[in-house]
C-alpha cells in the first residue's frame, strides 16, 4: 500500500463520478442527488486525508517538485490547502441550487474545474516530490493512516477551510 497511490486512485473516482453526473438526465433528480451525495461527501474526507495524513509528511521530507508554487515544499502545500479551501467553497455552492437545474449543473462544472486544476498540480508537484523523497515504509504506514481515516468518514467530514500560512507553520 502506498498513499501516493491511494491518492491517484482517488483522482480517479473522483473524475469518475463527475462523468456519472454529466451522464445522468436532469429530469432524474433521485440519482443526481445520490451521485451527487456520494461524490460531496468523498471530496471533502479526500481533502481532509490529505490534510492530516499527506501534507504534514510531505512538509517534513518534501522539497518542491515541478512546477511547485515557488519552488519550494512550502509553497506546494500552501497552493494545495488553498485548492482545497476553493474546493470546499465551491462544493458548498452546488447547495445554492435546484437539483438538476442549469445553476446546479454550472455549480457541479465549477467545483469540477476547481476540482481537476487542484488534482493535476498534486500529480505533478506534491506526488512527485513524496514518491522522489519518501521511502516505501513510510509511504505504506501513511496509506494505512490514509484509508482507515476514509474508512471511518465514509459519509464525509465537517468541511472547513484552513489558512494556508498557518497550515505550514503548524506542520512545517
């Protein structure tokens, strides 16, 4: 088990379910709103995962990979907790809306560009710098960490925003 993998696969449902939506009737509002259910309640225990179990690590043994926001492991997970804030927020949003209506579809479009633009800067940057600099034990002691705590918050976890400076100062 390794949690930069546990992290792809997730990317993948993630981008998974966002296609079941767009294939999905507006008129079929019982399944936009399970699908849509499903996949709220998995992006926020994702980010907040990765909040407790990848980025404190990444913040100890990382050093900027890619194009990392200024070069640095600092900037790369400040950029990420920033994302996830946008995430939260434009999730929230989708709420504003009557199921399967034009608004609620935009919403769900928005929160999956926010959504896709956060996953391929952590491929590139955050992933990368882990696999290149921490070892495999540690990577599969995180992915134990990482899956129990999706495990526990199936249903999804109270979101709430960080303050990307004080994120890295805390665990940095």
């Amino acid at each position: 088990m390794d949690i930069t993998q546990l992290i792809l696969d997730d990317h993948a449902e993630q981008r998974r379910l966002f296609s079941l939506i767009e294939q999905i009737g507006a008129d079929d509002v019982e399944a936009l709103k399970a699908v849509w259910g499903r996949l709220s309640a998995f992006l926020d225990a994702h980010a907040e995962a990765e909040e407790r179990h990848f980025y404190p690590e990444l913040l100890k043994l990382g050093e900027g990979a890619n194009d990392a926001d200024d070069g640095t492991v600092e900037g790369e997970t400040e950029d990420a907790i920033e994302d996830h804030n946008k995430l939260r927020d434009a999730v929230k949003a989708v709420a504003g809306h009557r199921v399967g209506s034009r608004a609620w579809f935009d919403a769900i479009g928005e929160a999956n560009v926010v959504n896709s633009k956060h996953m391929g800067e952590e491929e590139r940057q955050g992933l990368t710098d882990f696999r290149r600099n921490a070892d495999l034990q540690t990577r599969h002691d995180l992915g134990v960490r990482f899956a129990a705590f999706q495990a526990r918050h199936i249903t999804g976890v109270k979101p709430v925003n960080k303050d990307p400076e004080a994120y890295v100062q805390k665990h940095g």
